[in-house]
C-alpha cells in the first residue's frame, strides 16, 4: 500500500503543477490583448522649435598601446611584481566558438 499512496502523490504533485503551467500560459496569453494606460507628459501648445546643435560625433578608437599597459599593470599587480620583471614565453590561441573555455 506504500507504493500507492507515493504514486498518487506523484501523480498529484504532477497534475498539480502543470495545471498551474497551464494557467500561466493563459494568462501571459491573454496580456497581449490588455492596454497599458502609460503616464503622458502635459502638452505645451507653443509650436516653437528650439534650434537642434548638429554635432559630429567622431569614433576614437582607443589606443592599443594604452590597452596592453593597462592590461599588463594589473596583471602585474596580481603577482605582485613590477611591469618590467614580466616576460611572455608563448601563445595560445583560443577556440574562438567557446566562449568559456576553461581549462
């Protein structure tokens, strides 16, 4: 009798949660027909535009060299040594498709 009463617990426990699956389907369903009333801004009724500044924006690229001694400043301050007494001996390349690579 003790493998029934689990069964039907389980089988309970089961209905239980997709019935409330189910209804939480229906109603995210049913949001897309509800109007969300958004807070709106007083209107002015002055027709006056102010002059808009065109600006160009320019795209500085940032400077690789300041990249690499920044990089290698906290890469020195982790091992706690100074920059001069770092020295690289190869590289890996990483499988670029794995983002975590981890080894």
């Amino acid at each position: 009798m003790n493998y029934m009463e689990g069964v039907t617990a389980l089988v309970l426990g089961m209905a239980t949660v997709f019935i409330v699956l189910i209804l939480i389907s229906i109603i995210i369903s049913l949001l897309k027909h509800v109007k969300f009333v958004e807070k709106s801004t007083p209107k002015t009724t002055n027709n006056v535009q102010a002059p808009v500044a065109q600006t160009n924006i320019i795209e500085k690229k940032e400077d690789d060299l300041e990249l690499v001694a920044v990089i290698t400043a906290a890469i020195a301050a982790s091992l706690n040594t100074t920059s001069d007494r770092l020295r690289v001996t190869s590289f890996k390349r990483v499988n670029p498709k794995n983002k975590w690579n981890i080894r």
